[in-house]
C-alpha cells in the first residue's frame, strides 16, 4: 500500500509496518515504591531496573533484546547518549541530563526473555491532587490521566504506544489507581489497557503478615477481592513477592548464601522464631552469621523469604542452591504471573498489534490531507477487515465492548465470549477438559447455533452485532477442529 500514496501518508505506513514487526509492548505501570521496577527485573531476568528512587526511576525506561548491553539516554531532541551499565550491572543512577530533557531510556539486553516482549518501565503515577502537565495532557489525550506532572509528551507517548499494562499495587486499591487504568485504556490502541490486555499485580504480598509469617492465606482471597473491584479495567489480579521473584530470576542467590542460612537453620526452633520475628532481631541478636551477611539476605529474601528457606533447609539440609532457589520462586507466587502473561499477552501479540496497526490507519486515512491517499487507505482498511484472519481482532475488540460494559450481556455469555477472544485452547474455551476432537467439534457447532439464536431472540441491538461475532467465532473453531489438518 506504501508505494500506492504519497510521500508523507507513505512515511507512516512504514513506520506502522515497521512496529508490527516489533515484539509485543508491555508497560509496568503504577505508583511510586509499588515495586514495579523489582517486577521489571523479575521478568527481565537480570537486576537491571534501580528499584531506588533516582533519576532513572522519574523517566520512562525501555528494555529490549539485542546483541549487545547498551543504555541509550535519548532527549526530547532526538539525541542519544550512551551509558555504561553500573558496577553492579544496572542502569547508573544519574543520566548525564536533566530528566526534564529525557525523552526515554533505551536499553538493550542480551536477555532471552526479551527477545518477545519489550518491557517499559514507566515512572510512578501521582496522586490524585497532582497537576498533570500540559505536555503529558495532549500526548495521553486525557486531561485526567494521572502521570507524574514531571512526565514529558514525549514521555507519556512512550506509555501510551505500549500494547497491553501490568499494573502493580500494594494492598489496597485506591481511585487513582482506577483512574490510572482508565487513562491507559484511553490513550492507548483500541485493544490496549482494557480488561483483555491489562493486568493487575499485588507486587509486596508478603506485606500482609509480620515477621516471616506465611502470606498466602490473606494474599490469595485479597487478590481476588481486588479482581472484583477492578474486573472493568484488568483480566486479573495475580498476587506477588517481587522482592523473592527477582532474587530467583536474577540468580543472585549464591552457595554462600546458602551456606549462612544452613547454619541459621540448624539453630534451635525457639531461637530461629525468635531471630526472624522482625527485622531489628534478626539484625541484632546473636547469630552463626555476621551482621553483613545477615543484611545480604534481607536485601535478597526479606524475613519471608529467609523464614522460607531456613524451613525448606530444616526439613531438607541437602537441597541445592539451585532447587532452593526454584522453590523460592515458587513461593513467590512469579510463576503464576508468567502464566497469566503469556495466556493473557503473549500468544495474543499479533492480534493486540493488529488492532494497535488498525486503529492507526483508520486514523491516518482520517487525516490524510489528499484526498486520493484517503480513499487508498480506507479500502486497504476495509479489505482486512474483511479478511477471516482478522476475526480473532474482532472477537478481542467485542470481548473487550464486553468486558468494559458498553454492551451489557449476561455472566454465562460474556464468559464464553472471553474464553473464545482470550484462548486458544478448545478444550478451555468450551469447558470440556477430557473432550475429544469430535466433541469438542460438536460442542462448538452447538455453542455457534445458540450465539446465532442468541443474536436473533434474545439481544438488542448491541447485543446482537457482539452476538454474531461470536457465533461465527465458534462455527471457525468448529472448522478447525475438523480439519484434518489441525494438530491436535
């Protein structure tokens, strides 16, 4: 289409085709000290991210794959200055520029676990008495998004091109953190920051308790409150420690480290619930470990996380470093979320794009001065998305109408439609686990008759175009499931 339109409408084109060759755009969202730039570790697999408050952390900072650690300070003038890592590996604290002039952070990483997802780490959000900037208001479009009044448009642009959030809270969920969602959903693609793609996480569960009690029994049933609280504006909220999460992912727990908490753990059961009964104990009292290496392990694990693993070595004293640390991420409750991300974000990321790269043409051909190019790109719209590939866009987009409430439908419906916008699996989507192919055909076959009577009997108007979107979803998967060959 590029070749057919003039020079400019040409130049974004390009720029379109180019982002959708890009892997898919995550931005960490929330506020300050919620732990967001420990989750961006985690899920980098490095501590790379300060997770102290610097100059870094009020501007927005752009993980990526490549074939070489690099840390790029790019200005709103469009120059880069490059950095050295830090001694410890992470980005330095001080930028070289005011953060006033700092466009973004570009980072790039030989990490595997970025060579599919781009990570955006974004400054902590204001509270609600906080004056957003002009410049962060006309690049997010919503005068009530509530970014840090020092974000610049270039800044809050960042933001907004990613394609999905992970927003992470602690404890209890406050206005603006709604008010923060909503903003994402209304400054981004059509298909981002809304409960499809957006995500919340309780990042400091091991908060809830004292001492190195076990968090998980209030953890668990509070994050399901919070789902309620927020099912308009996240899929799910998946409760964390981040602080354990990036320890294990990082590998920053040694044999050394292993070694002290040993002999912690061979310490009589009095004494051990005694030292780990706050943090001033476990710095003071008498110990087989010195004080500096007690501090280590706080730093690393916090007292969960020691408690956890002096309890693991008590029971156990042969375990490895190594196993220690996958139960310590186990414990952290990390493995969920990379789960929940790549049911939720992953195996999406073509769709997501698709609806990001639709939205910006059907923009474009609204803008587009001449009036030739305009007809151009409004018929290339309209030929994809008449393209069956594209059905998987449309199901996202009328699960999305859904699940924000702008098309009321039934619980029972509006969960089917999201199973079958959000999955891939047949044997999810229609509820039978030990099915078969030709069960689950007939199951879907079923399921797109009583979308279709559905559209015709029982919806209004809304009701009935969502309807039909829904019920030629499930006549596709039925297809599919026939076909000789799909694997099964």
């Amino acid at each position: 289409m590029a070749a057919r339109v003039g020079k400019e409408a040409a130049g974004q084109l390009i720029q379109i085709r180019d982002r959708l060759g890009e892997p898919l755009r995550v931005a960490i969202a929330g506020r300050l000290k919620a732990g967001k730039s420990t989750l961006v570790n985690a899920l980098i697999g490095r501590r790379v991210a300060p997770t102290a408050v610097g100059e870094c952390t009020r501007v927005v900072t752009r993980f990526r794959y490549g074939p070489a650690d690099r840390v790029d300070v790019v200005g709103r003038d469009g120059v880069r200055k490059s950095l050295p890592l830090d001694d410890d590996g992470m980005i330095p604290q001080r930028l070289g520029m005011p953060a006033s002039r700092v466009a973004y952070v570009d980072v790039t990483l030989t990490s595997e676990k970025l060579r599919d997802l781009t990570v955006v780490d974004t400054p902590g959000l204001a509270s609600t008495d906080t004056v957003v900037s002009a410049r962060a208001e006309q690049a997010v479009g919503v005068s009530t998004a509530p970014f840090d009044a020092d974000i610049d448009a270039d800044s809050a642009g960042e933001v907004a091109a990613a394609e999905a959030v992970v927003y992470v809270f602690t404890q209890a969920v406050r206005a603006d953190d709604v008010r923060a969602l909503e903003a994402f959903r209304d400054a981004s693609a059509r298909l981002a920051s809304s409960p499809i793609n957006a995500l919340g996480v309780f990042g400091k569960a091991d908060t809830l308790v004292g001492g190195a009690g076990d968090p998980w029994p209030v953890a668990a049933p509070l994050a399901e409150q919070q789902a309620a609280l927020l099912s308009r504006t996240v899929s799910d909220v998946v409760p964390v420690v981040g602080l354990l999460a990036e320890t294990g992912e990082s590998g920053r727990l040694t044999a050394a480290d292993r070694e002290a908490l040993q002999r912690l753990a061979e310490l009589p059961a009095a004494e051990l619930r005694l030292l780990t009964a706050s943090v001033d104990l476990f710095r003071t009292r008498r110990a087989p470990v010195g004080a500096e290496q007690r501090e280590r392990l706080l730093t690393l694990l916090d007292l969960y996380g020691i408690g956890f693993a002096l309890a693991q070595l008590a029971a156990e004293p042969g375990v490895s470093t190594g196993e220690l640390v996958r139960r310590l991420v186990a414990a952290s409750g990390f493995p969920r979320l990379q789960h929940t991300l790549q049911e939720t974000f992953r195996w999406r990321s073509d769709a997501i794009k698709a609806g990001w790269a639709l939205s910006r043409l059907e923009r474009l051909a609204g803008h587009t001065r001449d009036e030739d190019d305009r007809e151009r790109l409004r018929d290339g719209v309209e030929r994809l998305l008449r393209d069956p590939a594209y059905h998987r866009l449309r199901l996202l987009d009328a699960a999305q109408r859904v699940a924000t409430g702008s098309v009321p439908m039934p619980a029972e419906w509006e969960q089917e439609l999201t199973r079958l916008a959000t999955s891939q699996d047949p044997r999810w989507i229609l509820r039978l686990p030990e099915a078969g192919p030709d069960e689950l055909a007939a199951a879907a076959v079923s399921a797109a008759n009583r979308w279709r009577v559905y559209a015709v009997a029982g919806a209004g108007p809304a009701q009935s175009r969502v309807a039909q979107i829904a019920q030629r979803g499930f006549h596709i998967l039925s297809q599919q499931l026939r076909s000789p060959q799909v694997h099964r």
